[in-house]
C-alpha cells in the first residue's frame, strides 16, 4: 500500500465517450487510475491489474495504469470512479475538491464494478 | 453534396470552420471530440415515467407537477443547450421558486467568484491569436480538453503580430507533465495545491519585494520564480489561461483572485490578460442568461420569489449533499456520473426528470426522462464561446426530437397552468 | 424566555431570522411569526412548539437546529441559546447580544457581525466572520469563540473584532484582513494573504504566504499590499 | 382587447409640434396618435388627464442597458443585485441598485414615463448577446450602436482615404450587427491599449496605422453624412477622464465644422461631463464647461449629452479600455477588461461618487452646467448610465436645472471645492418645463433621426406619459420637491397606445421593437467583399457565422436608407 496524492481531469477519451456514458468504451475510459513508474513497481502491477484507491471519502477499485507522473501521485479521469473518492467538501465554494486528495492506493483481486454497479453500490 | 458548414457544440473552443456530411453522417476537420459530438451514438427513444415509454405531453405534464409539487426543486444543468432553452430554464426555475444552477458549478465558477473578488482582465480569443507572444497555460491541458484550441487560438495559431509558432513562448504550470506541457517551451512543475503561493511570490518579485521571497515555493525554487517574472514582465501582451487544475484544487477561487491580482499589476508594466478555460460549449451561457434575466450566474434560489446568491447553499453540490431539494430537473448535464458520491446519493431519493439527447447515469436515476435533439446537429441556437462571443450553432439535420427550447416552452406552459 | 423545539424533521431546509427580540411579544404573536420553508412561507407553529417563560429577551433553541438558517441575524441585544447543531448564516450582521450554540455551526457563522458575541461549543464550517460576496468588509467588532475547529476562510477581509479557534482551522486565515485579531490554538493552513491589518497568532503548525518579512517575534505583511499585519506564534 | 384610448382635457407639452401647456386632448390607435375622427365608432378608453401634465414618452439616448459589458459588470458586483424592486409574480422577478437586471431595466423606465432607450456601445462581434439583452427587455423600444473607432477595417479605410469603401463598410457592419448607428469610443486609443498605451491628442498615430484619431473622426463623420444614416456619428471622444481634456473635446467638436445636415447634427458628442476637465492634473483641476458650452452654442451641427453622475454607487463601463485601466488603478477597485479581436475593447470598473470628495463633486457641477449652459436644443439629459449613475435619478437632473434653489441647497451638501473650480454657484438659468421635455423627448428623437419618436403629433408612436403635474400652476423654482417626486413615477405610461404602468404599478407586459438601420441599399458590398474575407484572418470566427440575422430578433424593425 502506497500513500498518494489523487487528483482527477479530463481526458481525451473522456471527453470523447461523454455522450455515451452507458457503454464499454465510456467505461474503458474512466476505469483507470495512472501511477508513476516507480509507484507501479513499488506495488508490484502487471498490465491488467486492479488497484483498490482509498480516501476518507471512500474507495474505489480500478485498473492500473503506468503514466507519465509524479511518484505519489495518482491520476483517476473526471467521472464515476473517481467520483468515489474525491472529497465532496466545497468549504462554502459550491466546487468540491476533485483534485488533490490524500489517500492510498494498494494492489486488489477485487473486480472494477461497472457503471451501473457503481451506482447502485452509491 | 450534402455537406453542411457546422459549428462544433462539444467544447468551450466552439470551432466553427467544421463541415458535415449529412449522407455520411460525418464531421470533417473537428478534433476526436467534436468528432465523437457529430456522430451516431445511443439515443434515449422516446419519453419515459418510470421506465414505461409515454408522448412528449405526458411526460411534461408529469415533469411539470412534479416541479409544481415540490418544496424547492433543483434545476440543474443547462451547459450543452442554448441560451434560447437556458432563458426558458430560468424563467421556470424563478416561476417555481426552485434553485438554478449550473455545470459552472463543479467547473469554472470560482472563477466566478474571483470576477466578484477582483474582476476579469481578458481578451478574446483573437486576441491572444493576434498578440499574444507569452502564453502561460495554468491548471489547464487544452490538448485533452480543447484539443483544437492551441491550433486556431493559442499555442501554434498565428496572428496579427505573431506570424510564427517561434514567436511566442507556451509556458505549462502544472502538477503533472500533461500532454500540453509536452508540446510547450517551458514546463514548470509545482506541488499540488501550492498554486496561490507561488502567485503571491510572483507578485511579490514583480513588485520589487523579492527579498520576501524564500528559496523555494510550493516546489519551486526562487530562481525559476524570478526567471518567470522576467518572462511576464518583458512580454508585449501575455495570456493566462487556467483551467481546472486551479478552480478544482485547493484555494479554488482564492488562487483565481490572486491571478487576477498579479494580471493587474503585470498590466503596470505591460499588457497582460487573464481568461477561463471553460468547459462546455455554451457553460458561458448557462451563465450569461441567468446574469442578465436575475443578476447571477449560478447557485440561485429563489424560494423567496426573488432571486438569491450563495454558493454555499444553492449549488447543486451543497443542496444535494445537504438534502435541501425535494426533486430535481436535469438538463443537458449527468450529475450521477460528475458529481461526488455524497451528492449523487440524494438524487436516487428524490423525484428526477431528466431532459437529455442521451442516455447517461442520470437517466439511470430519472423517474421522468425527456429526450431532445442535439443542438448544432438538430436545433440551432445561439451558444457562447469560452470567450463569451456568440455564435449561432445550425441544425444540419432533420429529427423527430423536441428541441430543449420546445420541451421547456411546453413545460413552462404546464406550470402556469397548474399554478392557476 | 422563549423556548422553541422543532415538530418535524424539515424536508428542506428552513430560514427563520429568529432573534431575541421575538421574546418580547406576546406567544400568540410569536407563533405567527413568518418562516420561509421552501418555496411555502410559513406560521412558525406550523414546524416548531413554541413555549413561553418568563419575559427575558431569550430564545432557546431546543433541538437539531442544523437545517435552520439565519438565526440570530441581525440581532442587536438579548440571547439565543442552540442546545444542537445550528444551520448557516447563523448570527449574520449581528449587532449586539449574545448567541451560544452548543452543537455546530455552518457556514457563514457571524459573517458581516459588527458587535456582540457568538460562542460555538463544537465545531464552526467555512467563512466564519467573512464578507458575503461582492462587500468590502467581513466582521468588524465583537467576538467569535469556536471551542472546536473550524473551516476554511476565516476572517476573510475581517476589520475589527476577534475571533478564537481553541482546535484547528482550515485553509485561508485572515485574507485581505484589514483589522481585528483571529486566534488559533491548533493548526492550520494557509495564513496572511493579502493582510493589510490585524493580526494573527497561532499555536500549531501554520503555512504563511510566503510574502511576509520576519522580524523579531512575528511576521509582517503582506508584502504584495504593502500591509502591516502581524502574524505572530501564541 | 385592444383599445383606442381618448387622453382627454391634459396639458400637453409638445416642443416639436410648438404645443406649450396647452389644454388639449390626445387620441390613439393601433400604436399610434391619431386624429379624433379616427377613433369614431371604436371601443374607446377615456382617460381623464385634467390638469395633469401630457408628454410624449421619454427617450434615452445613451445608456449601456444590454451586452457584454452590463452583464459583466452584473457578474462582478452580486452587492448590487439584493435590491428587490418586484417579486415574480404576474411580472418577472426584478432585482438591481443600480445594475439592473434585464427586466429590471424595462420595468423601472416604464415606471418613470419613458418608453425607449439605446444601448450606447454595441461591440460588434458581441452583436448577438446585446440583442439577446434589448431582447430581454420588456416595455420599451431599443436599438443599439456599435462601436468603429478602434476597428482594423476602419483604420485601413480611413489609411487609404477611401470613403467609398468606408461607407460600403458601414453599411455591412450595420447589417451584420444590426445596429444602428456609428458609435466611436476614444478612436485610436484603445488600439494604443494593446499595447500598453493611449492616445494623448487628436494627432497621435495610432499604433500599426498611419491614421490619427482626427482623421479616423472626420472620416466617419464623411462617410456617414454621404450615407445620410438617420443618426450622426456619436462620439466619446479622446482623453476621458483626463484632467485638460476639455481642449481636445472643443477640438473634437470643430471637427464638425466642415459638415451639414438639415435634420439634425453631423456630430454628436457623448457623457461630455468626463470630457470637460481643465487644468494639468486631479490638484489643479477644474471646469472646462464653460468653454464647451461656448464652442457648441456657436454651432448649429454638434449635440450633446451630460453624463451627470449622481452621487452614490456607479459603475463604470465603456469601449475605452485604457481608461478604465486608469481608473482602476485610481481607486483600486475591482477590474474587467476585454480586448475584442481586432475591434477594439471594453472595460468596467465599480465606482462611488461622493458628494464631499472634491473631484467627484466636481463632476457633479460640471454635468450640471453643460445642462444649463448649452442651448435645450443641444443638450440630452443623461447620466450615461451606469456610468454617472441611475437613469432612474433623471427627474433629479430635470429638477435641478429647473431650480436655482435647489441647486443652492444641494452646493451646501457637496465638496466646497466646486465654489472655487466651477462656475455652478454663479449661474442662474433655470431651465423651463417646456425644455426640459424637450431635453428628454424631442431633442433625443431628433437626434437620433427617429421622426416618429419624442412627440405627440399625429402620425407619432403612441408613447405617451402622464404626470400628476399642471403646467400652468407649478412653480418649478421652488416646488422641485414635487417636480423630482412627480417626474419619478408617471401617473401613466402608454406605449404604443397600451397602458404599461399607472402610479408605479406595472398593469401590462408589452415588447418593444428593435430598430435597426439597412443602408446596405445605398453602396456596392462587392466592393469590399475581397478585403473583408482577406482580414477575416485575423478574427477567430468565420466570416459566414459572423453577424446576427433578422431572424433571430424578437421584434426587429428595419429602417432602410
């Protein structure tokens, strides 16, 4: 288990299955969490595996993914996933805080729920 | 040919030198986002009440005593229609004393608040085009998010003094290398939400108060601090854009103020602008109309009979998670899928009608669905750039949809009847 | 004394400028007094029990007042006592008097409050003391006691008066403060940005702008406005 | 439902038809103001207007009420939206100090007895969103004036000499953003803005352009008298808010010495109040009225209007982006900014004018004796709202210059400053009523080339407004208290013949029309097409979705030249 920084934004294959929000390829799209290099070695990934993401707020099982950041932290496209951990306090704001939220993210056989899943399990 | 001019409706860049094939049911010269916009897609087939198919006038009727039943419902949404829909939207809402508020809201509204803190220095996008030789992309990745923006407006686009991609500098402020910082002169890498130091250290160089100033802020050392305030200082009309990076993180609007307050003083030596990445094709609109009809852009209520103004308490955000709505209309957004998990929670417990082209998360959640056209596919109307220039986007082709101008016409008329 | 006990859980939430003042008049004519329930304007009877003791200018909130706004705005003298929770706004542009919450405050808690005071025995939210959007001037006289911790944006544009935080508080401490004390006991985040005036001391760890000049035992600044505010270890 | 109405036994005042308070009756039809046989056999509403007063409808002919600049400011200053004025029920909700909202503007006029205003500053690719606002409107009539003294195509025109191709110009950018005139916001100095500058003088070379601010405004003023558009070039001139300015405003003014028109002014000039400051800086300021006053009553083709600010909240907001920079900086408050492609920019800044602040008090006095000094017949009442203030302080401006007493009591509540920096202790005048409703009514109606505006005469828009007010009795030097009170709230406000408001109560919702001007008829748009589509490069939208169309109006009404 690793203690890392989440953050969340929009992607190009977000942004291009928006509309399509029920389908795989929206799912595809917004199911992944990128870790840095040395995080992904550090937890020990494979191509394909899970990783379970834990905040206060609350948790999220994901595909891994090696990106191009920082080591500590993780980046989850704009969506349902991250939805689940991101902290919904807006401290007067109305804008909740989708970026830059401490949590940790550790290695799981869990399986990432689907949309509708994910929903339900809300 | 069938080939139709088409003004792209997906993002806040609104590129309109777009072509379509209507045969072919294709775009030409859009980006992967525009092209996934003017596609063929899942549509919702026809209205629903609780799963069970109905006529467009059965289910506004129902949408409208719905809304007429509640204590203070939420209207939600309002960013991807026009301003002839968004003007109806708040009618309705001031008519059935419920909340407006929009996807500014979880988006660029904090920018909203530093406009009220300090104002907004900004120029089009032809200005940046034109002038524009430093360019400082702050929080925002438009090769992600506004994939065409760097092209006609920002980064590679050529101007009236800029002539060439080597006269101007692109600087990337970021947490992470994005692909925008890879296609930039300079990346600087900051720590997560340290963004308001480092523009308090910036203004403080800027100022001559650069002794203040430690050796390192928010994960940058002083010297590239320095090097970055000589950059803004020398440059002939330099651009900010920040994108959600700042407004989403923490400091939120306060880090915007402070921008704003650094453009202010950058303005002292040179010309320097400051403008929102801004998200969906009409987000301005669904500010702008609300502005003009009842004096704001976004979380107001209007349970009094009059319009009110609190972020804290009528932004969607804060209202569902406070459970302060008793039934929600959700127009051209999905909150169950882009709001957190403690909001969507309340929107499963309460009545929703869901005005939508397609199917998403909220519909999943919806006890009355209305399906739309698509605006700039099936029903014109006028949207606001990022910039707040307008633009009539077209209808290239032909459907049996309601347009959201129609369903809102219609619901607003059954509302005034059931209120009689 | 007026005690005043909610009937029903709210559906939506409730704004009643409930305030001392409402002791003096006779329980009949308090009843009738106009809360805004949603879109309904209501009796407040209609939500809440209401019961006289005695002629003291004091309210007694007994319950979970969490989802009620506004209590105590604008109040000039007198006491209001929240035996639970109370909801935003509370103590708004208050002038006078004395408002003691035993539970939690939320947002807005003595925005704008000129005099009197307000005692918060748990924890307060966000904005405690600030200016509402687009005004020039938060709090500026009297004094805000948070026995807990407290949120983000305290004392934002603050020009008079005090605010004590006995646990921690959040991000934003004192921007554009222009007068008046905060105190924080505890931690907190960021401090100063902006300070023209007043002045700051806190206990635990801190994260000052990084625009103030060290001097002997304090910090002076903001620097970018060329403020004197004091930001100083307790 | 729709009723002839029957104003009966009024006094009217009805400068441009020579009708000084005389008892007379008014009839109306169909929107307009007819004869009496007209009305025979209709179902006729009487109105009984006995010894009250009978005016056309007021008209504003500069005011910022809709686009992006209002709205930003709006956006900007939430402190100015938590007045209520109406809460939604029959009407809209209507919420504003002196920002108002869109129905806010609407219901407020109407309230006040003026049925028309227009939108001073249309930015023309912003063309849509200031119609989308007039459309948002209710009760009154509108147009809007886009603005040309800072756009390339201007600059390139007036660099060539070529006013052919200016006029053809024009004529395309009124269609395109169906506006109505030619406005000029401090030409050349705003393009000086991007890069850090302004223009100090009428002979300045504008950055990029081997043009000057005097050769862009004769220019324009050529162009659109050979256009023969129903309104002169309307100009804020170079140098607002500059202490010294009034010389190049007196120089701006000559520049009109070249043209004529027999309707009306070749040259109008705008809120000449900021443009009228004598001395080298804000210590040794003080008035340059007098001389203007001088300059304009010796010509018979310049108008202007006040710009009287009112004291207490403002905001500021125009074309002329470096001076809003200026001020922002003067006070520190609050700042928006726009650069608009290549068409010149816009800024806004909150502001508060203060009776005991010298310079502000100041201001005050030197709008007060532009009013008084200029001939009625060439001088508007306004406060270039928001800039000045509320258009709903107009009735203060029309008591004040019509009463030396109030004025007396007024100097003693402001700065002592203005004894010694203006002339508005010392002068006498006092208006009359009868030029007083001309300042308002006929005058804006003539200047604006609107000939069925402004007046009572058959043939007219039946925009009407009844005053509790007799002519014949008031003594309007001493009883201003009533003059101001009366002038507030009309007892009823008619527009095109339907009964809006009575007694400052809205009773009916009406949507006023659009005016636009087509002069597209009067050139050869084929001669510019090349040039248009070649600089099109330098905008970031296509030329074919630049523009707004009839279409998309609510209620437009063409004028063709």
């Amino acid at each position: 288990m690793l203690e890392v920084e989440v953050i969340s934004g929009r992607t190009l294959n977000q942004g291009a299955t928006v509309e399509e929000k029920l389908t795989e390829e929206y799912f595809n799209a917004v199911n992944y969490a990128e870790l840095s290099e040395d995080d992904w070695n550090a937890l020990g990934l494979q191509e394909g595996d899970r990783v379970k993401v834990k905040t206060e707020f609350g948790e999220v099982v994901v595909f891994a993914k090696k990106g191009d950041m920082p080591k500590g932290m993780i980046f989850i496209p704009m969506g349902p996933y991250a939805n689940m951990v991101i902290d919904p306090a807006t401290d007067g704001t109305g804008m909740p805080q989708f970026k830059g939220v401490k949590g940790t993210v550790e290695k799981t056989d869990e399986k990432v729920l689907s949309v509708k899943e994910l929903l339900e399990a809300i | 040919m069938a080939e139709e001019n088409i003004i792209c409706t997906f993002c806040g860049s609104v590129c309109d030198d777009g072509l379509f094939d209507t045969e072919k049911f294709k775009s030409k010269r859009l980006c992967k986002l525009g092209s996934s916009k003017f596609s063929k897609k899942e549509r919702i087939k026809a209205p629903m009440i609780d799963g069970k198919e109905v006529s467009y006038e059965e289910a506004i009727e129902k949408a409208a005593e719905i809304l007429v039943n509640a204590k203070k419902p939420l209207l939600y949404g309002w960013a991807s229609t026009v301003n002839e829909a968004i003007r109806l939207g708040v009618i309705l809402t001031e008519k059935v004393r419920g909340v407006y508020d929009q996807c500014a809201s979880v988006c660029h509204a904090p920018g909203t608040l530093a406009v009220i803190e300090e104002g907004l220095p900004g120029g089009s996008l032809g200005a940046i085009k034109n002038r524009a030789d430093v360019v400082v992309f702050w929080g925002s990745n438009p090769m992600e998010a506004h994939p065409r923006h760097g092209m006609r407006y920002s980064i590679s686009a050529k101007g009236l003094l800029i002539k060439d991609r080597k006269q101007r500098k692109v600087i990337v402020v970021d947490v992470r290398p994005t692909k925008t910082a890879k296609v930039a002169d300079e990346f600087i890498q900051i720590k997560p939400g340290y963004d308001y130091l480092i523009i308090s250290a910036l203004r403080a160089i800027i100022s001559g108060n650069a002794d203040a100033v430690p050796d390192e802020v928010g994960g940058v050392s002083k010297e590239k601090l320095v090097e970055l305030a000589e950059t803004m200082k020398n440059a002939k009309y330099g651009a900010i854009l920040y994108g959600l990076g700042v407004t989403q993180s923490r400091g939120r609007d306060r880090n915007i103020e402070n921008a704003v307050k650094l453009i202010q003083l950058l303005n002292r030596h040179t010309r320097w602008i400051i403008w929102p990445m801004r998200g969906h094709y009409n987000v301005v609109g669904a500010g702008e109309v609300p502005t003009w009809e009842v004096g704001y852009q976004y979380a107001i209520d209007f349970s009094r009979g009059y319009p009110r103004f609190s972020p804290a308490e009528f932004s969607a955000v804060e209202v569902l998670k406070r459970k302060d709505c008793d039934a929600a209309l959700v127009i051209a957004s999905d909150p169950a899928a882009h709001f957190p998990k403690a909001a969507v929670k309340h929107l499963k417990n309460i009545p929703v009608i869901q005005i939508d082209p397609f199917p998403n998360m909220t519909t999943l959640v919806a006890n009355v669905v209305i399906p739309s056209a698509v605006a700039g596919l099936e029903a014109e109307g006028t949207a606001y750039r990022m910039d707040g220039i307008p633009l009539r986007v077209k209808k290239v082709v032909e459907t049996n949809y309601w347009s959201d101008e129609q369903i809102l016409e219609k619901l607003l008329e059954k509302v005034e009847e059931l209120k009689r | 004394m007026i005690i005043i006990k909610p009937k029903t859980e709210f559906v939506v939430t409730v704004e009643a400028e409930l305030t001392p003042d409402l002791a003096e008049k006779d329980v009949e004519e308090i009843k009738k007094f106009k809360v805004y329930y949603g879109k309904d304007v209501v009796e407040l009877e209609e939500l809440f029990e209401v019961t006289k003791e005695g002629d003291d200018k004091k309210l007694v909130l007994d319950g979970d007042f969490s989802r009620v706004k506004w209590i105590g705005c604008r109040m000039s003298d007198g006491e209001i006592v929240v035996k639970g929770n109370v909801g935003a706004n509370c103590g708004a542009y208050m002038a006078g008097g004395k408002i003691v919450i035993e539970g939690d405050a939320d947002d807005w808690l003595g925005a704008e409050m000129k005099d009197g005071e307000i005692v918060v025995k748990g924890n307060a939210a966000n904005l405690v003391g600030c200016a509402y959007y687009g005004e020039a001037t938060g709090m500026s006289g009297g004094k805000i006691t948070i026995e807990g911790n407290a949120g983000n944006y305290i004392g934002e544009k603050m020009a008079g008066g005090e605010i004590e935080i006995k646990g921690n508080a959040g991000d934003f401490i004192g921007t554009e403060m222009k007068g008046g004390a905060i105190t924080i006991h505890g931690n907190c985040g960021f401090v100063g940005g902006d300070m023209k005036a007043g002045e700051i001391k806190i206990g635990g760890d801190f994260e000052l702008v990084p625009t103030f000049v060290k001097q002997e035992d304090a910090w002076v600044g903001d620097v970018n406005v060329k403020g004197e505010g004091v930001v100083r270890r307790l | 439902m729709h009723h002839a109405l029957h104003i009966k036994n009024g006094i009217v005042i009805d400068p441009k038809n020579g009708v000084k308070a005389e008892k007379m009756d008014i009839f109306v039809k169909d929107g307009k103001i007819v004869e009496e046989s007209e009305v025979k056999g209709e179902d006729v509403k009487v109105i009984d207007a006995s010894n009250k007063l009978v005016v056309a409808g007021g008209v504003d002919m500069h005011a910022h009420i809709a686009g992006s600049k209002i709205n930003t400011g709006r956006t900007m200053r939430p402190e100015e939206m938590r007045v209520v004025r109406n809460i939604a029920n029959k009407f809209r909700a209507a919420v504003g100090r002196v920002l108002l909202t869109s129905p806010a503007i609407g219901y407020e006029y109407a309230k006040m007895g003026y049925t028309s205003s227009f939108e001073a500053a249309q930015p023309p690719i912003g063309a849509m969103h200031s119609h989308e606002e007039l459309d948002a409107i209710p009760m009154i009539d509108k147009a809007a004036l886009p603005v040309f003294g800072n756009w390339h195509f201007v600059f390139k025109y007036v660099e060539a000499k070529d006013i052919e191709k200016l006029k053809t110009f024009i004529a395309w950018a009124l269609e395109r953003t169906k506006g109505f005139g030619v406005k000029v916001v401090n030409p050349g100095g705003v393009e000086a803005w991007m890069y850090g500058g302004n223009v100090t003088s009428l002979d300045d070379q504008v950055p990029g352009f081997n043009v000057t601010p005097r050769e862009i405004i004769t220019s324009l003023i050529k162009a659109v008298e050979e256009l023969k558009l129903n309104h002169s070039v309307h100009i804020h001139c170079n140098r607002l808010g500059v202490p010294g300015n009034y010389e190049t405003t007196i120089e701006t003014i000559k520049l009109a010495g070249g043209f004529s028109n027999d309707a009306r002014q070749v040259l109008h000039v705008t809120h000449v109040q900021f443009n009228a400051y004598a001395g080298d800086s804000w210590r040794t300021v003080s008035s340059g009225a007098e001389e203007i006053a001088k300059t304009v009553n010796s010509m018979d083709n310049v108008t202007i209007d006040m710009g009287q600010p009112i004291f207490g909240h403002a905001t500021a907001m125009t074309g002329d982006a470096p001076f809003q920079f200026t001020l922002h900086k003067l006070t520190g408050a609050r700042w928006s900014n726009k650069d608009s492609e290549v068409e010149g920019g816009a800024g806004i800044v909150p502001l508060v004018y203060l009776p005991k602040n010298p310079v502000h008090a100041l201001q005050w006095a030197i709008g007060l004796e532009l009013g008084l000094l200029i001939d009625s017949d060439k001088v508007v009442l306004t406060t270039d709202y928001p800039n000045g203030g509320p258009f709903t302080e107009y009735p203060y401006v029309m008591a004040m210059l019509m009463s030396k007493k109030m004025r007396e009591g007024e100097l003693e509540k402001v700065s002592p400053f203005v004894q010694k920096a203006t002339n508005l202790p010392a002068i006498d005048t006092e208006k009359t009523l009868e030029e007083i409703i001309h300042m308002t009514r006929s005058l804006p109606a003539r200047i604006l080339g609107l000939p069925q505006k402004g007046h009572l005469g058959v043939g007219a828009d039946a925009d009407i407004a009844i005053y509790d007010l007799n002519p014949l009795e008031i003594d309007t030097s001493n009883d201003f208290e009533k003059v101001y009170k009366t002038f507030k709230t009309a007892e009823y406000t008619i527009k095109s013949g339907r009964i809006l408001a009575k007694n400052g109560e809205l009773v009916d919702e009406y949507w006023g029309k659009t005016y636009w001007v087509d002069a597209t008829g009067r050139v050869d748009m084929e001669a510019i097409k090349p040039d248009i589509e070649d600089y099109f490069k330098y905008y970031s939208v296509e030329l074919q979705n630049y523009g707004v169309e009839e279409g998309w109006l609510k209620k437009p009404e063409r004028i063709v030249i």
